[in-house]
C-alpha cells in the first residue's frame, strides 16, 4: 500500500500500468511523464507536491508549446486526482486555473473544392481515393490507411470504420478506433462511387481483407506515412497549400459536412466523436463561411457598397 510519503515516481509508473488506454495514449503519457512531470516530481513525496510546488513548475514548463503544456499539466492532475481517490493524499495540488486548457495554436483553414481538385489530380492514381475518402468522409489517416475491401459497400454506400493503426516507435500497432463512437458506418458522397470502384477494380487485391491503401512492396502491410507525405508535399504545393497536412482534410469534410446542414449530433456521429466540443468547432467554422456567403449575396444587390 502507497502512502502519503511515497515517491511520486512510483505511484506514477503504478498508475500508467493500471489505466485501460490505446496503446498510442499509453505510448504519449509516457512521453509526457519522462519529460515533463518525472524529472520534477520523480522523487518526491506525494505529501511534499503542493499547490506552489505546482505552480513553479507549471510556469517553468515550455512556453511556446501550449498543447504539450496543457497535456502535462493535464496529466499530473489525473495521477493526482486518482490519489486522492486512493486516499493517498487529502487534496489535488493541481489547482491553476485554465492550465489544462489550451486554444488552438493553428488556425486550420479547409481546403476549398477547386484546391481539393488540384490535390486529387496530383497525387499518384493509387492515392488518389484516399485523398477523397478523407476529405469527404472525415476519416483520420489510420482510419482511412487500415480500411479493408470488406469495410467498403457501395451498393448501399457506406463505409465501415471498425478499426485504425498507429504507429508507435516504428511498432504498427492495429487497434479500434479512438473511442466506441469512432466505430460507425459513414455514409459515401454517391459523387465518389465511380472513383472507388475504379479503385477497388485497379488497385486492391480480391480479398475480403485485402488492404485498401497497401504498402507497395507488400499487399499485407499499410502504406507508410512517409509514402503518402513524399507525394502529398508536391501536391499541396502544385493546389497553393504548402500549410495544408493530411489531417486537415478530415477537418475539410467536417466543415463541408456542417455546410450541407449537418447538425451537431449528426457531425459527432460522421466524424466518430464522442464528445460534442471538437464537433462544434466544424459547426461555428461553417457560420463563419455562411456570414462571408452572406455579404457576398449584399455585394451583389448593391455594389456600391464595394
């Protein structure tokens, strides 16, 4: 049995053991504690962590990285929390107000339909379905790179997103989704059906099971990240988006989503969240566009007003 005068270090190592995560999140509080919390906190005493204590080390940790600061501090609360449940220690030291918080450092701005064509056309022909899949279906890349023959059904068109891989320390690692909502059936824009059934026909093997998105050199392997980044670079710059990542075209589906007139829960269950917030924010970026929309129809009506 831990106690107050127990190392903190220890009952840190002790929590991470026990948690039931992803192997990805497993992967990254362990990142956080070796760098962040252990060198700090590794040796003390769970009595001698107090709120001062926290404070000084929340204000030292690195300034221009907010989200990992954020995930830190985050972290250090929830070992903490969890000790107080234990009743190790009476109360949580962690008490900065607005530190396990963080606004978003980047403003992610969508691709618009003429750029997504660019994007599309550049990209060899063997990617040129996963470009449109996670764009207009807002997969993320492990989603999107672990979809199997099976998954896909275009005769009701849908796409089943039963799992995801990630890649840890060079390790792949195939695994459910993010959280039990990731787990959905999303439904294909009918748009895509003839480019996925040219897909499946050119470059997927007959296998229920064959990868979609294969390594080249191996049908049983996902393609590697860095395949797919070598020719996303050039087409991204060809579509002048040299800031545009793979991951933003997830965010592109959602707001495209949200301006067809998705409602909130209906964005949470394309995207698989499971949680409202992230959904929101697809939300308030299709009234941003709709408010431009807006004062494009006024200009139209009076154009002195240009």
């Amino acid at each position: 049995m831990l106690r107050a005068t127990s190392e903190f270090g220890e009952y840190a190592r002790l929590w991470l053991e026990n948690r039931d995560l992803k192997p990805r999140t497993r992967y990254l509080y362990g990142r956080l504690l070796d760098r962040f919390i252990l060198p700090t906190f590794g040796q003390m005493s769970m009595r001698d962590i107090t709120p001062p204590v926290v404070r000084v080390w929340h204000s030292q940790l690195e300034l221009d990285h907010p989200t990992q600061r954020s995930h830190a501090y985050s972290l250090l609360r929830a070992i903490l929390a969890t000790a107080v449940s234990d009743e190790i220690i009476d109360a949580n030291p962690c008490r900065v107000r607005g530190a396990g918080s963080t606004t978003r450092a980047r403003r992610v701005e969508p691709a618009s339909l003429s750029e997504l064509e660019v994007l599309v056309r550049t990209m060899p022909a063997r990617y040129q379905a996963l470009v449109l899949l996670a764009a207009w279906c807002g997969l993320r890349f492990g989603e999107v790179t672990e979809l199997r023959r099976h998954d896909i059904d275009l005769v009701a068109g849908v796409l089943h997103v039963r799992r995801g891989v990630v890649r840890i320390a060079g390790e792949v690692t195939v695994g459910t989704p993010k959280s039990q909502a990731g787990i959905r059936g999303v439904a294909i824009p009918p748009h895509l059906v003839p480019a996925l059934e040219e897909h499946l026909a050119q470059c997927v093997g007959p296998e229920p099971d064959a990868l979609v998105f294969a390594a080249v050199g191996s049908p049983q392997a996902q393609v590697h990240p860095n395949t797919i980044y070598r020719h996303w670079y050039r087409a991204r710059d060809a579509a002048g988006r040299p800031d545009l990542r793979i991951h933003d075209l997830r965010h592109t589906g959602a707001v495209m989503a949200a301006q067809a007139g998705a409602t909130l829960a209906e964005l949470m269950a394309r995207l698989g969240h499971s949680t409202p917030q992230a959904a929101l924010r697809y939300q308030h970026a299709a009234r941003g566009r709709d408010a431009e929309i807006a004062g494009a129809l006024s200009r139209m009506a009076q154009p002195d007003l240009d």
